[in-house]
C-alpha cells in the first residue's frame, strides 16, 4: 500500500523538509511512502482485505515516527 504524508498530517509549522524526514524514516521501516495530500493506494489485490489492518500499523508507525523525530 502506498501511503501520502503532507505537512497537514503533521502540524502547522511543519516545513516540507520534515516531511521528508519524516517519509525517509518511514520508508527506512520498510513503508511506501510519498509527498503529497492525497488518497492512499492500494497497491496489489492483495491488500484490499487488509486494507484496515496496514492502515493501522502504519498509523502506529506513523505517530511513533513523529515522537521519535520531535514533531
């Protein structure tokens, strides 16, 4: 699954440069993500049934991220 983080994800003084700090750790995790507000994508037929279960986790990687980095 392929997942969009953009500075309103994050907060409101949140430059593109922690965005990106914070997709580059994300991506180290094994996450694909990118830059953008977007919609996530699915992508493989696969994930549709754990569509809910990944967003999850990523969500749980994603707020532990923000801690980590002080955001």
């Amino acid at each position: 699954m392929k997942f969009f983080v953009g500075e309103k994800n994050i907060g409101n003084e949140v430059t593109k440069a922690d965005v990106q700090k914070v997709i580059d750790h994300l991506s180290q995790k094994g996450w694909d993500v990118a830059y953008g507000m977007r919609e996530n994508e699915l992508t493989s037929d696969d994930e549709k049934d754990r569509q809910r279960e990944l967003e999850d986790a990523f969500a749980d990687d994603f707020m532990n991220c923000l801690d980590e980095l002080g955001l």
